[in-house]
C-alpha cells in the first residue's frame, strides 16, 4: 500500500521526461535533459533533509525523555511505583499457570530491579539517540550540499538558455 504513490510519482516523473525528450527541437533537447535532471536532485535532496531533520527532532525528544522514549508494552520506567504496578500487571498477564502468585521480593530488591532497568534503558537510549543524530545530520548537509550545488548548476543553464 505505501509503494503505490511512489510508484505513481516515479511514472509522473517518468511521464515528464519522456515529454521534455520527444518535444522541442533538437537544440533544446541536452538543456531540458539537463534542467530535469537537477531539478530531480533538488527536489529529492530536500525529501531527504526533511526526513534528515525529522530523525533529528525525534532523537533531541527521546534523548532528553529517555526513561519515556520506548513504546507503552512491558513494564513502565517512569517512576518506582508505575515500574511496580506495571511490574505486577506483566507478571500476571504471562502467568500461564493461571493461579496469580504474589511477588514476594522486598521493595529493596525491586528498587535495585527498577535502578539497573533505569541505567539499562537510559544507556540504550543515549545509543540510539546518538547514532540517529550523527546519521541525520550527515543527511541533512549531504541534501543541503547537493541542493546548492544542482540548484546553482540549474540556473546557471538557465541563464545560458536565456541568452
């Protein structure tokens, strides 16, 4: 389902350089070629920035909430006591025994549980974060370089088909 309009825009694009070729006089032809072609990059190199910033949006956001950065299933890590009345939930739902069995560890051994999840999951975190800053901002100065320069190039063969 999601490759169907990329799959129409690849025939849109496709549509239109096959009417910039078999339109026009020959002389036209290298320069429309070559005006589409950049135009192509410019537009795919802003997608990409887009998508580029977009990763970094969310890295900032999970990387200064790391402890709510994950998805809602299994036990919570906001605060002690939703990590115990998630902990509790989770126990009884995978109970395959069907007889609820209390926990019986003491509040200190959960605490040093709730602790070493906490450092587990803010050092995962901090990981994943990292790694998807770096990534997109090399994504967003790689479109952002080969942007000016096709955008450059393009009005410098427009200028010239002016002349």
């Amino acid at each position: 389902m999601g490759g169907g309009p990329l799959l129409l825009l690849g025939a849109a694009w496709l549509f239109m350089a096959a009417v910039l070729v078999f339109r026009g006089n020959d002389m036209d032809k290298p320069s429309r070629m070559a005006q589409f072609y950049g135009y192509s990059v410019c537009l795919i190199a802003l997608i990409v920035a887009l998508m580029g910033a977009t990763s970094i949006i969310d890295a900032a956001f999970d990387r200064a909430n790391p402890l709510q950065s994950e998805g809602g299933f299994g036990t919570s890590l906001v605060s002690f006591e939703s990590y115990q009345a998630t902990y509790r939930r989770e126990q009884a739902m995978f109970d395959r025994s069907g007889t609820a069995r209390p926990d019986t560890a003491s509040e200190a051994t959960q605490r040093r549980q709730y602790d070493a999840m906490v450092r587990d999951r803010v050092a995962s975190t901090r990981y994943r974060t990292t790694k998807s800053l770096v990534t997109g901002t090399l994504f967003l100065f790689l479109s952002g370089a080969l942007f000016l320069f096709h955008w450059r190039w393009v009005r410098r063969l427009d200028e010239k088909a002016a002349a």
